[in-house]
C-alpha cells in the first residue's frame, strides 16, 4: 500500500485533500500525519508521497513551501484546489480569538472589526477549534467543515468569498504524466537556473516559449541561497498531448543557457 506525508492533525484542509486525492484516483492511501510542513515534506522523501500547500487566493505562493520542494527532489504527481471558507464560532461571553497563523492573514479585515478579542495564535486549525471548544470565553476562525452544527457562528468571514488552496500531491517518482482523468491539457512546473548572469537573460527566457505561443501562466524568481543575487525561475505552464513536444524541444534548447530542473507533468483533479 502506498503511504503518504499530511500536514496534520486529522481534518485539516492537508488531510481533506488527501481524501478528494484517494477518490479522485480511486487509491488507497495510508496516511500519516505531522506537526510541519518541514517534516511532512522530509518524511514524503521516505514514504513516497506528500501532499503540499502550495499556492492560496489571498496569499499567492508559499514561497517557503516552494523552496522545501525544490530542495527535496520531490516531483509534482498532482493537484486539487479546495475551496476554502472560515467561520467564526464563538461563546456568549467570548474574549479570546484562536486562530491559525495562516488562517489570520486570509481573516484581517473580521479581525479588525473585533479589537475587543485577544488573540491567541496557534498551529493548526484542528488546535483552533479544540482551545475554542475548551475555553468558557472562547472564540475561533475555523474552516466551516470542522464545526458541528450547534453553535454560535457567523459564517464565511474570510476577506475574499472566493477563496481557494492550490495543494500539490507530490512523490519521488519521474515527471511523468499520470491521466487520473480524462482530460487534455495538463500543467508542466519548472525551475529554470541561468548558468551565468548577462543583460537580456530574463527576456531571451520568455521570448522561446513566446515565439512558439507556449501559454507562461506563471512565473517567479527565487534566490537561490548560494550567492547574493543570483536566482531561479520557477515557471508553470499550461500543455496538451499535441503541444508538449514544442514544450520539450524548448527545455532542450534552453540547456544551452540554463540548468532545467522539470518538477512535474501533472492533471488538476
């Protein structure tokens, strides 16, 4: 059986993915979970599978998430985007907030208009709803799924209504293309390393998948922590059966100029 890294602890948006990933593709799955993202990519090294979150609505990429996947040789199997609502669930007599750390920052605008909680930040969203639900003064910001139906809440306070997670199922197998659907296109990820630094770099990059009318739906620099100033592109692009051979012939002419590292050929589930 296959085993796979969760960001944990259970019921979490990391472990509802992993079960819309079993479904999706019709596997079964064993889980285990962990207290961060750090180990869950580390321990993915070792059982074969992790699931990371990797880019949200409001927050854009998780530039630290990115960076742990490039470092860990982990290639991309997958994606499923959730999406993602945050309500407040409180007691009569509230005056303390738990919150997730990443869940404040998608919630600041209902913060600010409830100045009079004190704030506690804690680790996961499951941690949240748990001192909530022990606290006689207690109050939360927590994913709608968690809550059980008889309590006070006001719902969907995040600052955008919508709002979505991009989590990538990742593994130590080849780029390779998994059809777990039927579908055409297909996303390809890259990490793109000039060799050496020179005037008109950036734009020689963009001008070959340009000029062969490539779709770039996104692209990033990322230092590469190995001497000041020097970076990576990390480079997503949308493909089909019929157009990856361009994509391919591409990456082979940019080797001349560029270490291409391919991090996944992948279906949105």
């Amino acid at each position: 059986m296959n085993k796979i890294a969760i960001l944990g602890p259970k019921r979490t948006y990391s472990d509802v993915c992993f079960q819309q990933f079993c479904v999706k593709t019709n596997q079964e799955i064993h889980p285990y979970y962990f207290n961060t993202i750090h180990q869950v990519v580390m321990k993915g090294s070792e059982l074969g599978y992790a699931i990371l979150p990797f880019e949200n609505t409001l927050d854009g990429y998780v530039q630290h998430h990115m960076d742990l996947l490039l470092k860990s040789g982990l290639k991309i199997d997958a994606e499923i985007n959730l999406p993602i609502t945050f309500d407040f669930v409180y007691k009569e007599a509230a005056k303390h907030l738990y919150v997730q750390y990443v869940t404040k920052n998608q919630c600041l605008d209902f913060i600010e208009s409830h100045k009079d909680l004190k704030i506690f930040i804690t680790d996961s969203n499951v941690e949240s709803y748990e001192k909530y639900r022990d606290d006689p003064f207690g109050a939360a910001l927590v994913p709608h799924h968690l809550i059980e139906g008889h309590e006070l809440v006001i719902g969907d306070v995040a600052d955008e209504k919508e709002n979505q997670t991009r989590f990538l199922i990742v593994s130590q197998k080849k780029p390779e293309l998994k059809r777990y659907i039927d579908k055409e296109s297909f996303k390809v990820s890259i990490v793109i390393t000039p060799y050496k630094d020179r005037p008109g770099l950036l734009f020689d990059l963009l001008k070959s998948f340009a000029e062969e009318n490539v779709n770039l739906i996104s692209i990033m620099s990322r230092p590469t922590k190995k001497q000041l100033g020097t970076y990576h592109f990390f480079i997503e692009l949308l493909s089909s059966q019929s157009s990856y051979r361009v994509v391919i012939s591409i990456l082979d002419e940019l080797k001349k100029d560029f270490d291409v590292n391919v991090l996944g050929v992948y279906q949105e589930l």
